[in-house]
C-alpha cells in the first residue's frame, strides 16, 4: 500500500514557511499583508471560488485603471499641460531656482 503524506504535517510545513515569507515581505516593504483589507476578504471566503471571484473583481478594476477613466483624464489634461509648459519654459525654468528652499538669498 502506498503511503499517503502526513496532511498535519505538509500544513505545518507550509503554514511555516509561509510566515517566514510574510515577514520577509514586511521587512523588506515595511508593510504587513496580514493588514491587507484583501487577506480579510479571503479569511472569509469559504471556497477557492470565492477567493477567485475576489481576485476576477480586482483585475477588472486593475484593467479599468489600466485603460484610463475618461473623465479623469480629460481632467487631468489641462494640469498636466500646463505644468509641463511651466517647467519646460527657459525663463520660468531660471526663475524657478530663485524660489528654491536650498538656496539662500542675503539681502
């Protein structure tokens, strides 16, 4: 008869090795994923379908924001436009460093 692995076993090993990732993660980043509003939502999930419908849900938001909101760039637009001539300007550029908080102006 074959031997079947030790299902205690291989989730210890897992649960272990999972939490040296996780503080890998937050030392490296300084943020836990255990705080993550997402690891609430998959604590509640009861099936693989569920965490999956959480992950389908996001990647449509992701894809949302990837292919830009219309409205938040027609808004956007005039911002950045007029941002970029500013600093683009010679003049202004040159006026610009009088204004810096590094250099000190003596009267």
């Amino acid at each position: 008869m074959a031997s079947t692995p030790n299902t205690t076993t291989s989730s210890s090993n897992f649960t272990a090795l999972f939490d040296v990732a996780l503080a890998k993660y937050t030392k490296r980043t300084g943020r836990d994923l255990r705080d993550h509003p997402f690891a609430y939502m998959i604590e509640w999930c009861e099936s693989p379908d569920a965490i999956l419908a959480i992950f389908q849900e996001q990647s449509m938001a992701f894809d949302q924001f990837r292919n830009g909101d219309p409205q938040l760039i027609k808004w956007l637009a005039p911002l950045v436009n007029g941002l970029y001539a500013i600093s683009t300007n010679a003049v202004t550029s040159a006026g610009a460093s009088l204004v810096s908080p590094l250099i000190a102006v003596s009267h």
